[in-house]
C-alpha cells in the first residue's frame, strides 16, 4: 500500500510539473508572440526597428526559434557618422540554451544556432569617422556552442543613400563545429576555439575604388583548403570616364582557379600569420587596360609622401606556387602568353624580408611593341619601403621574344629559346632609387637563334648569345644588306659604305655594366675578341659624301655619351674586302686584306674622364694575298685637336697585285715588284705630313680606254717616260708635303691621300 501511495504521489507530481510546464510553455509563447511586441514597440530607445511574425520557446525541447525577423533602422540620418544596416532573416534557431547560465553569469551555451536565409544589407556612414571608438563590445563572458550553421546568407554593402552598390555576398552557407570562445588556442594565440569549419559562397562582388570591381563566382573554404572560381578583376568606367578621374590605371585580372592547400593561420605576437603547403592557380590573365595621363606630378608625390609600405602586410610562408599557362598584357604593348610560373620557398616577415627560394617562369612567349618616342621628361617618384626582397634563383626558361615596331605590324627583333638565370637577386629602399631596381649575382643566359631587323638596309642574325661567368660569347653573328648594290646606292642622298659582314665568334670577358649616379650607361669589358670576321665593304664614289664634319674615330669615342672601357680587343683570322666604283668605273675596284690581325689597346669613352692612355692599334695582315702589311696607329681621343700617328710597312708587293683595285677603277695596269713601302705620318682634323719611301723594280704603268681593255698606247708611252721605273735598291726617303683633309671624308680617304701624296712624290 505505502509503495502504492508513493508512486501515485510521484505520478501525480510528474503529471503536475509536466502540465505546469506546459501551461508555463504556453503562457511563454503567449507572451512572447502577443505582448513583446508591444513591449518592444513601446521600450525600444534604440535606433532600430524589431519586428517578428512569431516565436517558437519548448521548455521540453530547450528550443528557441523567431520567424521572419526584421531589423530596420528608423532614421538613416540620425547618426551620419554610424553604419546602419537592414536585415531580414526567415528563421533563427536555438537549441541547447542554457538560460540560466546566460541571464546570471552572461556565458551563452549552447548545442546549436541555425540561422536561414539572412538578408542583410549595410549602410556605409555618410561621414567618416575619424575618432575611433574606445567603448569595448559588450559580448557573453563566454560562448560554447557546439553547432553554428548559416544556410544562404545575402549580404549587400551599399553607400549611404542605398544606390552604389560596394559590396554583396551572395548565398554564403557555414558551419562551425564545437566554437569556443574564451579559451585560447596556445599555437594559434586565438581567443577562442574550433574543431571545425566549412563555408562555401555562389558569389561575392566588391567595389575596390571608383574604376575597378572584383567578382568570384565560388568560393569554398575549411581549415585545410581553400577553393576559388572564377575570380575577376574588372573596369568599372570606360575610358573616357576613368581618364577624367584620379585612377591611375585600369587593370583586369581573371583567374579561373584557385587552389590553397595545407592552409594553418593564426595570431602570433599579436600580429596575423598564414601558412600555406601548395598553391596552384588555372591560366591567370593579367592586362593592364589603360593608364591615367592626366594626374599631375603633385598628386603622385602627394599620394606617396611620408608613406612606407610593407611588400605584404602579415606574416606568410608558402612552400610551393604554382601557376599555369597565364597571360599579362599591358596596354597591348607588353604582352606575356602560356607562361607557367613556379615559386618556391616564399617567406615573408613584416617590415624585414620576403625571401623567395626559386621563382621560375617557364615557356613564356613574349611579344613587345617599341613605344613611340616621349622626350618629355619623366619624373620619378622615390617609392619607401620598409621591407627587403630577396630571391635566391630566377630562372627564364625556354622563353621567346619579339619586338615589333611601333606600328605592331613588323618584327625587329626575334630571339628563340631564351633562357635565364640571375642569382642571389635583392630588392630594397637603396636598389629602387636607382635605374636598375634590384641587384643580382652570378647571371648566366644562353639563347638560340637571334634575328634583328635594322630597318631600311640591314638583317643582323646570330646563333645565339651565351652569358657564363661574366664573359658573353656570340656566335655566328651576321650583318647582311637587305638591298642589291644598285638598289642600295638609289636610295641614298649622300654615299655612305655598304657592308656584309660575318663573324665566327666574338668573346666579351669580364663584363661588368650598370648605371652611374647621374643615371647613365656604362659597359665594360677587360678584353674583346672577334674571331675569323669576314667583312665586305663597298662603296660608290660617285654619290657626294653628306655636307659637313665627318668626325674622326678619336672625336666619335672622345663624344660618345655613355661610360665605355675596354683595355685590350683582339681581331683574330679575318679577311677585309674593300671595294669601290666611280661613275666611269667598268667595274668596282677591289682591295683585299686576309690573314688580318689586329691588337687594340685602350678603346674608351670621353664620357666624365679628363685623362686617360693612348688608344693603340696594331694591325699585321696579307695585302692582295701576297704583300705582308705591318701598321702601328695611335691616338689620344681627349686631345680636342684630334692628332693622330700612323705607321707601317708594306713587303713584296708585285705590282700586278694592284691590279683588281686600280685597272676597273682608274683604268690603269702596272706590273715590276715593289720590295719595301715604309710610311710614317702625323696629323690633326685639319692637316698631315711625314715621311714616306719605296723601294721598287722595273715599274712600268699601261693605261687604258673607257672599257678598261683597250691600251692607251701613246699616253701609256708618256707615263713611263715620267715614271721613275726603279729605286736601283736605295730605299729613298721622303718628307711628305702637307695634306690638308676633305673634312666630309672619313680617316681612311685622309690617310689615302697621304699615302698618294708619297707616292707622287717618290715616283714623278
């Protein structure tokens, strides 16, 4: 019986609580559906509006969930200096509440929060606020919720009136598994905790500035990943429009996948870090649209004064970037197509170093368009940087390269399989104050074949270039006219020589350019070799020479703008033709040196030197096969009156070995042997004489008609009556008259004239 009464007593009191509870359940709802509305109407001081359609509370199921929530701001100009925001959201629920917990100690727990189908939108403050706000967020001493789901989330950022768009997040779902906030996370410095998280967007807008917006179509994201689709970065004005604003340039970017993987970040130091094991990037296009003119030089100090920039703003390692078959162009003049980008090793630490170990850009195919002529000068701005770059290999891979003209139409140059690298590469504040904006070491390159074009008259072609311990090595270099002799000569107002030159191989040691403080070229080499030159020179006399000063090589080294140093270049198994026809001429006469050497001593510039050596050649060659030629030359290039020696001699030359030059040209044929010729003289730009003598048998001069084949007998009988016709074995030495120089012929016609000059007077 008492066990009876003790189980009815407890049914009874079960039933009573569960029937209080229900009526406490009931008078709940009822209260929060019809009276707190009016409450909330009536109390609410606060500068939004709250409507609900109703509220869900179970006492049994611990469940709390509002319908068709709306929050409106009541007035939108009663704070300008606040955002405000509208949002309506379909449903929010809770579970797990522990309310107690919450109202006595604020620490909100709980098992879930679910909130469906937020639409949100900002309202950005009409005036900036530049006081920043002290007053600390009044948030539960602690959160332990052990779900947090959002399911389709719409959020638009728009100006202050509500007609720019800045930025909307279109259908965003998350999950946050077992968030704890409160407890830290040690390794991460995190004021709170996670086990896990997944948040997927359809599509994301953001208005970066007055011309550009970016957009994504999915962005997916967990604590290991991180996936974007189709990411663009768009022109929001056309040109017209964004030339008349302050941008100052319009760029588009697409990629149309991204990938991060092995993702860890954190707070370190108070200071926020990312750690990233792979990323690979789809066919990233970069294009530089246009760029603004029309900012003034005071706006571009303005906007960079007193202002120090770090390369990126957080602490990030990255061990591997990939990125394939992508594009830049910049405003069609620049333009970078499949090149497939790997970095390696990326670690940046904020306002000391981002150091990259291998940064490689493979098979690119460059085209540049050469930019029209600007002589307005440019000023720079001096750009201030708290961080150093620095990357250990660069590395060009089986690029090519083209320059086209200005019109894009026409290739200049071509050069195939490119390949580079520079090492120990290093980018800082000093480095971008100057023309070269980073320094390297140890660069290497080699190229295959290399195509040139001049323009009107030339095709220069090389094999390739190599670049290997500071000594550049070209091979197979070519200079070829594009033009026939005649259709050349119908071109030209003032003669000028015609080349077609072939050089087996040329060495550059010890290379060492750059730029000096005045922001100008140098280049110099301890030594220059140029091996088996094969060089075709002709010219017709019968075109006038152009009017004015034909500067000497002294003067053109002594004005050369730029700092050039070589101290020895070496001319080794060469052959020189020279070949020149006059208007009577039958045919062009020739001048033949094979076998040539030379040794050059001391080529420089005049440019910021006040002293240097004597510029010293010495030429030893074959003259027309048989004659051995010895000549010393030497000048000083800063003497303003451009004085100058030349001496040599000349040995066994038969007299029938001048015969190609002089019968088609002068129309004249000698025959007997000249045993010694030995010539010195000295001169200036404006007159030379020396000493000259000749020692030679039984020379005798046959002359002939305008066809170059029938003798003039007669006069032929006159010449030779003149003629001294032999030396008898004296070498007779002879002071050469002066000889003033035609100022608008080169060296080598003065140096002829001199030579005549000998020549009459040893020989009449």
């Amino acid at each position: 019986m008492k066990l009876k009464k003790i189980l009815k007593f407890f049914a009874i009191g079960i039933i009573s609580l569960s029937l209080l509870a229900v009526v406490l359940s009931f008078a709940l709802n009822y209260f929060i559906n019809q009276k707190l509305p009016k409450i909330i109407e009536e109390k609410n001081d606060t500068e939004y509006n709250l409507k609900y359609e109703k509220i869900d509370f179970s006492v049994f199921k611990n469940t709390l969930s509002i319908h068709s929530i709306e929050l409106t701001p009541k007035n939108l100009d009663l704070n300008p200096k606040k955002i405000h925001f509208n949002a309506k959201i379909e449903t929010i629920g809770i579970t797990g509440v522990d309310f107690y917990e919450l109202l006595k100690n604020k620490n909100l727990n709980a098992f879930t929060i679910h909130l469906e189908n937020p639409d949100i939108i900002v309202y950005k403050n009409k005036i900036q606020d530049t006081v920043k706000d002290k007053t600390k967020s009044k948030l539960p001493g602690s959160i332990d919720i052990d779900k947090i789901m959002l399911e389709h989330v719409n959020l638009k950022v728009v100006n202050s009136t509500g007609d720019t768009l800045h930025n909307q997040v279109f259908n965003l779902n998350a999950k946050i598994d077992v968030l704890k906030m409160g407890e830290y996370i040690e390794s991460k410095s995190l004021p709170f905790t996670y086990s896990n998280y997944e948040f997927s967007v359809d599509s994301v807008f953001t208005r970066l500035n007055e011309s550009q917006y970016l957009k994504a179509d999915q962005i997916k994201i967990n604590p290991s990943s991180f996936d974007l689709v189709n990411f663009r970065l768009l022109p929001l004005q056309n040109k017209k429009t964004f030339r008349d604003s302050h941008s100052k340039s319009q760029l588009e970017i697409l990629v149309p996948k991204l990938n991060l993987k092995g993702t860890d970040w954190g707070i370190e130091n108070e200071a926020f870090y990312l750690n990233i094991s792979q990323i690979n990037i789809d066919s990233v296009q970069f294009g530089i649209l246009d760029k603004n003119k029309n900012i003034t030089q005071n706006e571009k100090i303005t906007s960079n004064k007193n202002t120090k920039s770090s390369i990126i703003p957080f602490k990030l390692d990255v061990d591997e970037l990939n990125i394939k078959k992508s594009s830049f162009n910049s405003l069609n003049t620049f333009d970078v197509k499949n090149v497939n980008i790997s970095i390696k090793g990326i670690s940046n630490r904020i306002n000391e170093k981002l150091h990259i170990k291998e940064f490689s850009l493979n098979k690119p195919q460059i085209i540049q368009v050469a930019k029209k002529s600007d002589k307005t000068k440019k000023k720079t701005n001096a750009i201030h940087l708290n961080d150093k770059l620095e990357i250990d290999v660069l590395k060009i891979n089986d690029a090519s390269y083209v320059l086209k003209d200005k019109s894009g139409l026409k290739n200049q140059i071509t050069i195939q399989k490119f390949n580079l690298a520079l090492n120990h590469i290093k980018v800082n504040e000093q480095t971008l104050s100057n023309k070269i904006p980073f320094t390297y070491e140890n660069p290497l390159m080699n190229t295959g074949k290399i195509h040139y074009d001049t323009g009107d008259f030339y095709n220069v072609y090389t094999n390739g270039i190599d670049i290997k311990n500071n000594t550049v090595t070209i091979s197979n270099l070519e200079l070829k006219p594009k033009l026939s002799r005649a259709a050349f000569n119908s071109r030209l107002k003032y003669g000028t020589d015609l080349f077609n030159v072939s050089v087996a191989n040329i060495s550059l040691k010890n290379l060492n350019w750059g730029f000096d403080s005045k922001d100008v070229l140098f280049l110099k080499f301890s030594e220059v070799v140029l091996n088996k030159v094969n060089a075709d020179i002709f010219r017709n006399a019968a075109i006038p020479n152009k009017p004015g000063l034909n500067k000497l090589y002294s003067q053109k080294l002594r004005d050369l703008k730029f700092g050039l140093d070589i101290p020895k270049v070496k001319i080794l198994n060469s052959t020189l033709i020279y070949e020149e026809e006059t208007a009577k001429s039958t045919a062009p006469g020739v001048l033949t040196f094979n076998n040539l050497n030379a040794n050059i001593q001391n080529v420089y510039s005049g440019y910021g030197r006040k002293s240097g050596p004597k510029t010293i050649i010495e030429v030893n060659t074959n003259f027309m096969k048989t004659a051995k030629v010895g000549v010393n030359w030497s000048f000083d290039i800063l003497n303003k009156s451009d004085a100058f020696n030349i001496r040599g001699t000349v040995l066994n030359l038969p007299a029938e070995g001048m015969n190609p030059f002089i019968k088609p040209y002068l129309k004249v044929s000698a025959t007997g042997t000249i045993d010694e010729i030995d010539f010195d003289f000295n001169g200036n730009n404006d007159v030379a004489s020396g000493t000259f003598s000749m020692n030679y048998d039984h020379l005798k001069m046959s002359l002939y008609k305008d066809d170059g084949e029938k003798k003039r007998k007669f006069l032929s009988t006159l010449a030779n009556l003149v003629i001294k016709k032999n030396t008898h074995g004296k070498d007779v030495e002879h002071n050469t008259k002066p000889v003033e120089r035609v100022k608008n012929k080169g060296f080598f016609s003065f140096f002829w004239l001199n030579l005549k000059q000998g020549l009459k007077q040893t020989l009449l």
